[in-house]
C-alpha cells in the first residue's frame, strides 16, 4: 500500500483513566497510531504498559465506571467510534472489528455448544437465518482448521483442547468478514508447539482474507516473524514505533535497545543470566510530565525529569509511518536531542 493512501484505523491522542478511591490512574496518555489496510501491527511493551486497555478503549469493551476515556478520536474509515452511541458500538464490534482474547476458556460461554456461539455473531450482525448461519459457521470452523467441523458444532467448550478454543475464539471474530482484527495476547496461554499452529494459521488467513490486524504480545521474537510494523509500549504511551525490519535492526529508545536485549539468544556465547531491565515500571498515578521511563534509563538527563518527549520522526516526515521515537536522548549522536 502506498504511504499516502487512507489508514483502515487512525487513532489520535487517546486518554484512558481509571477512577479509583485512591485516586486516578492514567493508564493510557495521548496514544497516537494508524493501521493500513491488510497490515500487520504488532503492540509490544512489558506487563501494564498500556497494550491490552488502549485497544479495549477503541471499542468500548472496558467498564465505564471505573474506566474513562477522557480524550481522543478513533477513526475506522470516516467514523469516530468514540463518538457513536452505544448501540451503534455494538454494531462495529464484531461486524467491522473483531477481538480474539488472551483466555479462550473464560471467554467462551460453557454452557452454550461452540456451533451457537460461532453462529451468534452471523445472525446478530449479517442478519442470517438459522440454516444460513449453521452452515456458515461451519466453513468458519474449517477455516480456521477444526477438523470434522459440521459434528463439531455440536460439541461445548470443555470438548475442545486449549489450541482448538483459540481457533473457535478466531473463527468468532473472523464471522463478519470485519476491516480490522485485534488478537490480545491470543498465543499466551498456550504451550509452545499450539502457538507456532496458531500464529501460522493467522499469517495463512490474513493472506487469504486481506484483513488489518493489530498483534498485542510482550514476545519480541513472534512480532519478528509476523508483523509489518512494531508499536513500543512503556507507561501508557507510545515510545517508539517504526517498520519491524528497521525497528529490531536500529532501536532508538532506550526501552527499546533493553528489550530487545532481554531475549535469549541460542547462538553465539552462552550467557549465565539472562539480560534484565533494572528497577520497576513507573506507577500512573498524574499524567505524565516527565519521562515514564527515566528512573531505569541509562541515558537520563535533567531534562527528561521536566519533560515528557514527543515523538520524534527518525528519517521521514510522516509520525505514525515511518520511524519514529519519544526521547530526549539522540541515539543515531549518543547525546540529547538538539
């Protein structure tokens, strides 16, 4: 796709609190990104980063209370989905955006057989009789490589292994044929064999189907293989994000260059500990006025304690589609920014 065409999904300036007795917590800060047509963005950043709770505010799917979406536009096509009712919400998910989640045993319904539940979304959404969406589930579940898909309709939830759930969660959320699929973590809960199936089968069905998708993960290494453009993740705010092949091979942040030394290496000298990222993630108690991740940067200076950075474009023009990083310091000089 051409650099100048519409993005499928623009998000611009995105703020989420949660209201606590103690206090706001500023969980997402002025989250910006834009996903073309038929790529692959996958979201990184370590545990309470803000991955999983941005793309839950794009679609309403937090609690409101506690949760507040408190600024930002999301724009899937020419639509503002902040914006729209709740019942028009509820017609863009599944229909327009589908959402595979971490857990397929919690969130598939125990109690209905796994055939009514592929069928939900169909006769919600596409408006199809009972005999229509039947048969259409049934493709679906071959799709997504279910053998024996018709017998298999009428199985429940516990019949099925963790592996097989997660290609039913998937089978959901493709049901409407939607412009853009996010998959929450959808490999975690997997042993390590299940999720090479599952990713394989993602790559398989975006190449079919043509669909956007968003790819939340703290698995640097499954990103590598599969995505077109990384997201960095720290503090509830973007810090880096660029396409994958110059993002792993020039990481400008100093989060960034830490992550990517936490994975474990096979080749080369054996370590005898693994790389680690001293001190902890920063508690989102006030909006960010400096830098989330100064206290366990290497590179910290005194302006990173007054200022939050903004993103800065790493060699093109356009934030949001070329390379670009949230930081005081210069990685290309090894000094601050000018």
């Amino acid at each position: 796709m051409a650099d100048g065409a519409k993005p499928v999904l623009d998000v611009r300036g995105l703020q989420t609190v949660f209201r606590t007795r103690g206090g706001d917590i500023h969980a997402v800060n002025s989250v910006s990104f834009h996903l073309k047509p038929g790529e692959l963005l996958g979201v990184v950043g370590e545990s309470g980063s803000g991955k999983s709770v941005t793309m839950m505010s794009l679609i309403g799917l937090l609690p409101m209370p506690p949760a507040e979406v408190r600024a930002g536009e999301v724009l899937l096509g020419d639509t503002d989905i902040l914006k729209i009712s709740a019942e028009e919400l509820q017609k863009v998910r599944g229909r327009r955006i589908g959402f595979v989640f971490q857990d397929p045993m919690t969130s598939l319904n125990p109690v209905f057989t796994v055939g009514n539940q592929v069928m939900e979304p169909l006769r919600w959404h596409m408006g199809m009789n009972k005999k229509q969406a039947f048969a259409r589930a049934v493709e679906l579940l071959d799709l997504v490589g279910i053998p024996d898909a018709a017998r298999r309709m009428k199985d429940y939830p516990h019949q099925f292994s963790g592996g097989m759930r997660q290609r039913v969660m998937i089978a959901i959320a493709l049901a409407c044929d939607p412009e853009v699929l996010i998959a929450d973590e959808p490999t975690t809960a997997l042993d390590v064999t299940i999720q090479a199936q599952i990713i394989e089968l993602v790559k398989e069905l975006r190449t079919k189907l043509g669909m956007a998708i968003v790819w939340i993960t703290h698995d640097l290494g499954v990103i590598a293989g599969i995505a077109d453009r990384v997201m960095v993740m720290y503090g509830g705010q973007v810090v880096e994000q660029g396409p994958v092949a110059e993002l792993f091979a020039n990481p400008q942040h100093p989060y960034t260059r830490a992550l990517l030394k936490t994975i474990p290496s096979v080749t080369g000298e054996r370590e005898t500990r693994l790389k680690v990222i001293e001190g902890q993630p920063p508690i989102l108690g006030a909006a960010p006025s400096a830098c989330p991740f100064m206290p366990r940067c290497a590179h910290s200076f005194a302006r990173c304690a007054v200022e939050n950075p903004p993103r800065r474009p790493i060699g093109r023009a356009e934030v949001g589609w070329g390379h670009d990083v949230a930081c005081h310091w210069d990685a290309r000089s090894g000094g601050p920014h000018a």
